[in-house]
C-alpha cells in the first residue's frame, strides 16, 4: 500500500540537556508497528528501525533504550 508510510511514527525530538548537551528521543518504528500484519508493513518497520537505530548510534555518547 503506497500510504502505509503514514503510520510510521518517525517523529524525532531533540532536547537541550545543560551546557552542551543534547537529548534525542525517537519511537522505534518497529514497537509500534507489532500489531500490524501485513508483511510488506512490517518489512518497512524492520527497515526504518533498522536505520533509525544508525542514526542514533552515529551520534556522540548514545544511550539506547527499548
């Protein structure tokens, strides 16, 4: 479905946490999608989560949580 996109939730927030410190917090697209089943939706999920979690690793101190 070409509008299956538009129940990614892949808002990202960033936050100033003191004196050169930032926070970033983002859904994982996969969590949120579990209900779904439909196998081209949750092959999008794996893969946008898949890159989200890139992201978020690609920056300085990350802290992963579930």
């Amino acid at each position: 479905d070409d509008k299956a996109g538009t129940l990614f939730p892949c808002n990202v927030v960033v936050q100033k946490r003191g004196e050169g410190a930032v926070e970033v917090s983002a859904v994982n697209p996969l969590g949120m999608l579990k209900a779904v089943e439909h196998p081209d939706v949750q092959a999008m999920a794996e893969e946008a989560s898949q890159k989200m979690e890139a992201v978020i690793r690609s920056l300085k101190t990350p802290v992963l949580t579930a």
